[in-house]
C-alpha cells in the first residue's frame, strides 16, 4: 500500500469552503485545537415545514470576502466545545467541504463568534490529521 504523500503548510493559510462559495479565507492553523471553527456574525434557528433550520451570516460586513448572505443548513447539530480560553460552550455544527493546499475534505465545522480574533477561520487537528505537516515559520505556502 502506498503512503500518503503529506503535504507542507504554514502556520496561516489560505482556504476554500465550495459548498459555501467561499473563496481564499485565511486560516490560523492550530494543532492544539481540535476541531475547525468558522466566523459567524449572527445564527438563528427556524422552524419549516415542521423541520430546524439553522440560518448563518459568515464573516463579518467588513470582510473582503463578505457576501451579505444568509447561508442554511438543516445537517447541523449542538455541541459543547471547549473555546481557547478553556471554557466549553454550546455551537452548532455544519458538516461541509473545505479545501486546504489543493486537497478537498468533508469536515465538521463549529460555528462561533470570532469577530475579535485576527483570523475568521481557525483549523484543528482534526482536519489536519489527514497528511498535512506544520513549518510554524511559514505563513500562506500553499
């Protein structure tokens, strides 16, 4: 069986959300945390038809890649997740693509206020488990 080719980035990089249609959002990568967490200015659930429907305003009106849109999604679910600074609090949780260096994966994504961190998206071992090596002295490589 032939090994999985790892590949290199940087402590900052660039990355996609397709199904977002989210293009080259910088992403602060971290090893300590677990999980990937997006920016979420405003998130509310909905009632239709019976069924919850979370709705979600990504990025900030300030944002470069802002769209003024209101994304939904009704595969999410609420989980406690324990924040930088060590306390746990309940987000909701999209499952969605995200690309990182040229490779695609389908992933879980927290949902949380960002806005007062320097990047909108921050990546967990989770994702990066999957063949990615960190040179922490580089900064947006791929």
């Amino acid at each position: 069986m032939a090994k999985k080719e790892k590949v290199l980035i940087g402590r900052v990089e660039y990355l996609d959300f397709p199904s977002l249609n989210l293009n080259r959002i910088a992403a602060k990568i971290d090893t300590g945390a677990y999980s990937t967490a997006l920016h979420c200015h405003k998130m509310w659930i909905k009632e239709i038809d019976g069924k919850a429907i979370l709705h979600f305003d990504i990025l900030d009106p300030e944002h470069p890649e802002y769209q003024e849109r209101i994304f939904t999604s009704n595969d999410f679910k609420k989980k406690k997740v324990k924040s930088s600074n060590g306390r746990k609090e309940n987000r909701y949780v999209i499952r969605t693509k995200i690309t990182l260096a040229g490779k695609t994966y389908l992933t879980d994504v927290s949902l949380t206020d960002r806005h007062k961190m320097k990047y909108p998206v921050l990546v967990g071992r989770k994702l990066l488990q999957n063949g990615y090596i960190i040179d922490v002295s580089k900064i947006k490589i791929s």
